[in-house]
C-alpha cells in the first residue's frame, strides 16, 4: 500500500471535472456527463491553456497527475510520456479520434516533441487499461486531444509571440458556424535558435535549433436533425537539429532530424428511432515520415547515421449506440485497423538495419453496457475480442461503478480491466524482430472519491490504483532479438484539490506517489519520478486582465548514464519549476500577453547528460476581428 506522506501539486483540471466541462468522451467513447465518469480522468480545457500560454501539449501533460513527461534536450527532442508508470508505447495517443502512436518505431511509441496546442479544445487525459475500448497501446491509459469546432459569426485571430532563444512564433486562426455547418482553422509557425540538446554544463556549446509548421481544421455539417459528420485535418511539418547523445563530446554541428506527419478522419453520424439508435462511421488515416540525417564529421570522429522511416496507419470503425432506455445504453462496434511501415539505417558501428515493407491488420469487436441507476449508482461492463494477423485474438474486459452519496456530496467510483499491446512492426519483421512475438498483457484497478466541500468553495479528489504487466517485450542481447520478456507493476495515489479563495482567484492542488518496479530486474523503472507536486493559481485581475501563476516539483528518480560501458544506473535530483503567465486585453480586439518559465533558474535534467532551457521570457501580442 502506497502512503501519502507530503505535497500538493495544482493543476488545471483535477478528477472533479465537472464544473469546468459538461462532457468527457474518451472514457466511455460517447458523450456523458462528466459527473457520471467512474475512470480517473483529467481534462484540461483550451480556454486554461490560453490562460497558461502552453504552446505544446507536453507542457501541459507536466500537470498531470500520475504522468512523466522526459524531453531529450531541447525543442524537438525525442520526449516520452509516461502514464502512471507504463512505457510511453503503452498509452494511446489520439488526436481528433485518429491513433497518432508511430507504426514504425520499435515500442510504437508516440513522440511529443511535435504536438502544439493549435486548435486544441481540450486535452482528455484517461487513465488506466482501455483496451475494451481503444484496443492495443492502451494499456496505460489513453491520451486524446480535441480540437475546436466553430460557433457564431466568423472570427479571425493573429498572433505573435517572441523570446528567449531567438524563439519566434505566429499564428493565424478562423472560426464560425451555424446550426448548418462550423469550421476551425488554425495555422502556425515556431522557429527557435534553441540551446545544446548535451549538456551546457558538459562544455557543449553548440546550439540545436528547432522548426514547427502545424496546420489544423475541423469542418461540421448538419445536413437534417438525423445526420452530422465532423473531418478533422492535422499536419505537422518539423525540422530538429539534435546532439548525438548527452554528457561530455556530446554536440553534433550537422544531425538534423526531419518530421512529417498527417492525419485525417471523417466520421458521418446517423440518429435513428427518434435518436435512440445512433451510428458512427468513422474512416481515418495517418501518415509518418520521418528523417534522420547524421553525415560524418569531425566531431563524430567520422562516424555517420543514416537512416529513413515512413508509416501508415489506416483505421475504420462503424460504432453503434443504443439507448435502451433512460437509464442504459449499449455501445457495441466493430472496427478494422491496417498499418503499415518500413525503415532503413546505416551505421558505422552497428551496420545495416533493415525493415522491409511490412503490414499487419487487426479485426475487432467490442460492447459496452452502462446503467445509470436511480440516480446515485453508475455502473458498466465490456469486452472486446481483437484478431491480430500474426499472434491471433486477445481478449480484454473493464467494468466500471460510480455512487453518489447525495447527502455529502460525495462520489465513490472504482474500475477494473485488462489490456493488451500488440508487438509493433519493427519488432516483430525488423532485422532484430521475431514474427512469432505474443502480445504485452496487462491488468488494472484504481478505487478512489471525490468529495466536495460545504459552500462549493473546495473539491478534493483522492485515487489509488495498481497496474501488473506481464509478456513485456524487450531486446535481449544475447540473441539480438526481441522478445517477451519482462514483468512489472506500478502502483500510486493521485490527490487533488481545488480552491476558490475569493471571487476571482482559484487554486488547483495534487499530489501523486508512484511505485513503478521492474520485477525480473527487482529495481525501480527508470525516468519514473515516485513523488511530484506543484500549484497553480488562476487570477482574474479586473476585467480584461488575467494572471496564473505555476511551481511544479519532481522528485528524485533513477535513470541510466549511457557514457559508461556498460550504463551505469545513477539517481537524478530532484527540481522545482516556476512559471508565471499574464494578459491584457486592451480592447479594440487587442490582447497583449507575456509569460515567464523556470524563473528561479533552477538546473536539473530529465535525461542524464540531456540540456534543459534556463530561466526565459516571452512576450507578443494578438488581434481579433
């Protein structure tokens, strides 16, 4: 049993979601009052991120409890997330319900480093094993960004910001709708002179740059009362200059990483039996491309990497929505997934590694019961059946129950389930895979309460959970080969609180404890942070001015110093972040707005030898028409 021994962290939304979000939609696929979701859930709305100035979703997943966020040096590093405790290829990462996670990369993992806030209308942040509804990479949890649909008459926003590091960006956005149809469009551009992604403190001085192009659009059209459909567009374009690895002789004066990738998704709905039959079919596709170039130079001693990736992700899912009365609905579907991948490197040290073009599809079904009983009691079962065309079917289940104790205002809510992670690609036809790989398996419960406080002037949120993995892939060097090797657990309590302190000024508290253990090694997995707290104060000035204020601390965690043959494991030391955030609207449709981040200038890394940005600055201003 895990103790809370210290530590509140702030964050934007805590588990009681429901005074800033009528709706979550990844918990259970449909749309539900947020005050009826049993997972732990965190949704973070776009109006906070606004507030906070957080270009890119990972500053903002730092946040959140029971996550990990691990940036590789500067803007455009390789960055890991990790969900209560679970390898990053084991969350799902959705963007407008397309799956974003990379077919070619060899946890098929998805990377960070790229994702910006444009368009985002919120972040839903769902913890815990889902793959009754998601399928594989969700044994984690799974992490969906939501983009904006246009309401009202057509808006027109320009923005542009500048600071630290030669950092410069822009940003044009349109946005409108009627009850026929909604658009939202937002492009930008981010171009930063950046730092060295090894270590300043290593005597590296070479500056790794970094480039993001994003384009976002959402269109709506609602031709008849029975039938609506949403397309979602997303491309990230991306130019990464890196450092061949962190600590001493790491800079690198010409490896530069090229990123691309697209998704699109269309999903038609039809209502039936005055809406109580409801249908979604939704087709979806994402494309990778992604480049690393590392010709040889003097500082490498001549050494060179090259190496190319492409990928592509097709998904089709006809979900069915059944009220079968007031109080229950029956959600059932099938879908059919396609990927498809291939790579090649060459490297002076290690040679030639090869993956040829290779695809593999998944058939599945799944159903979902929810009942929602006399007011107070919610409760839902469900179970999917996933075919994969190498290792065969999986099957996963979840039930899920919600009280609400009216007369104390008080919601009890607990779940459990099962989850499962399909090798990837490059591991199992890469020139180190093994086709005969079986898939990840994992099974997961969390029990927790959300109490709120007489006056509704506090809300406080407490959650335990346990996760057990097992079959875990790994590289295992005496063969050269992957296989399923692993065992782990990890188990934590999530706290959180919210405060209104008088009109105008909220606080946002948490605290989360984790224990992430490897079983076979008997050591704590690594880049794992066992204690991480923080706050957040948002404060409305006067009218039109606004202020929010941020310190989140990460405890101690053990990492891996790869400098040393073989890598010798060493503990990181614990850091504290301070950022402050403000804006002005000085009317006439302007807006002016600054914000300040690591201001107590404090030194620490989140990879050993790996660069992190000092105290900075940033300031711009943006115009509404």
């Amino acid at each position: 049993m895990v103790f809370v021994k210290a530590g509140l962290m702030v964050l934007w939304l805590s588990q009681d979601v429901k005074k800033e979000t009528d709706v979550v939609v990844s918990a259970s696929r449909l749309e539900e009052p947020a005050a009826d979701v049993a997972s732990s859930v965190t949704v973070i709305p776009g109006s906070l991120l606004q507030a906070a100035q957080q270009r890119m979703v990972l500053e903002a997943l730092r946040e959140v409890p029971s996550v990990d966020v691990v940036p590789s040096g500067a803007p455009g590093g390789l960055t890991a997330v990790f969900l209560r405790g679970a390898d990053s290829g084991q969350t799902l990462v959705l963007v407008d319900g397309v799956e974003a996670n990379n077919p070619v990369a060899s946890e098929r993992a998805f990377d960070f480093a790229h994702l910006s806030t444009d368009n985002v209308e919120r972040i839903e942040v769902l913890r815990g094993p889902q793959s009754v509804l998601y399928g594989s990479d969700a044994m984690g949890g799974v992490i969906h960004v939501i983009t904006r649909r246009g309401q009202g008459d057509p808006k027109v926003r320009f923005t542009a910001e500048a600071g630290s590091y030669g950092t410069y960006r822009g940003a044009a956005a349109l946005g409108g709708g009627n009850e026929t149809a909604n658009y939202s469009l937002e492009a930008s551009r981010l171009q930063t002179s950046g730092f060295s992604s090894a270590d300043e403190d290593d005597d590296n001085t070479e500056k790794d740059g970094y480039r993001n192009q994003t384009i976002s659009a959402r269109v709506g059209v609602t031709p008849s009362k029975i039938v609506d459909g949403d397309v979602t567009v997303r491309g990230i374009e991306s130019r990464s200059e890196v450092d061949n690895f962190g600590g001493p002789g790491g800079d690198d004066p010409n490896h530069v990483l090229d990123f691309s990738q697209w998704m699109f998704r269309a999903a038609p709905r039809v209502r039936l039996l005055d809406g109580a039959w409801e249908q979604t079919f939704s087709a979806a596709v994402m494309t990778l491309d992604f480049q690393d170039n590392n010709p040889a130079d003097t500082a490498s001693g001549g050494a060179f990497t090259i190496s190319s990736f492409e990928a592509q992700l097709v998904d089709l899912d006809w979900q069915h929505t059944l009220t079968l009365h007031e109080s229950q609905v029956l959600v059932v579907g099938a879908e059919f997934e396609e990927e498809t991948a291939q790579s090649f490197t060459e490297d002076s040290f290690f040679g030639t590694s090869v993956l040829r073009k290779r695809s593999a599809w998944t058939r599945s079904a799944y159903a979902q019961h929810r009942m929602h009983l006399w007011d107070r009691l919610m409760v839902s079962g469900g179970v999917r059946a996933d075919t994969h065309e190498e290792f065969g079917t999986r099957v996963t289940w979840r039930g899920t129950g919600a009280y609400a104790v009216s007369s104390t205002a008080t919601k009890l809510r607990g779940t459990v389930g099962t989850g499962f992670k399909a090798p990837s690609l490059f591991q199992l036809f890469s020139s180190f895979g093994d086709p005969t790989l079986d898939a990840e398996e994992s099974l997961g419960w969390d029990l927790g309460f959300d109490q709120d406080l007489p006056g509704d002037r506090a809300t406080v949120s407490a959650t335990y959970f346990r996760n057990e993995f097992e079959d875990l892939i790994d590289f295992d060097g005496a063969t050269s080969r992957f296989m399923n090797l692993g065992r782990a657990e990890t188990e934590g309590l999530e706290v959180a609180v919210r405060v209104r302190v008088v009109d105008g000024l909220e606080a946002r508290l948490s605290y989360t404890r984790l224990d992430a253990e490897d079983k076979d090694a008997d050591e704590d997995l690594i880049r794992r942070a066992r204690h991480r707290a923080g706050a957040r104060l948002l404060y409305a000035v006067a009218d039109g001015v606004q202020v929010t204020a941020s310190a989140v601390w990460v405890g101690n965690r053990p990492d891996l110093d790869f400098s040393t043959f073989p890598a010798t494991r060493v503990t990181l030391d614990d850091y504290t972040l301070v950022g402050l955030a403000a804006s002005w609207r000085v009317g006439g449709g302007v807006e002016v707005f600054a914000r300040g981040e690591n201001l107590l200038d404090q030194e620490y890394q989140d990879i050993v030898g790996f660069g992190v940005p000092e105290a900075s600055v940033y300031a711009g201003a943006a115009i509404d028409f």
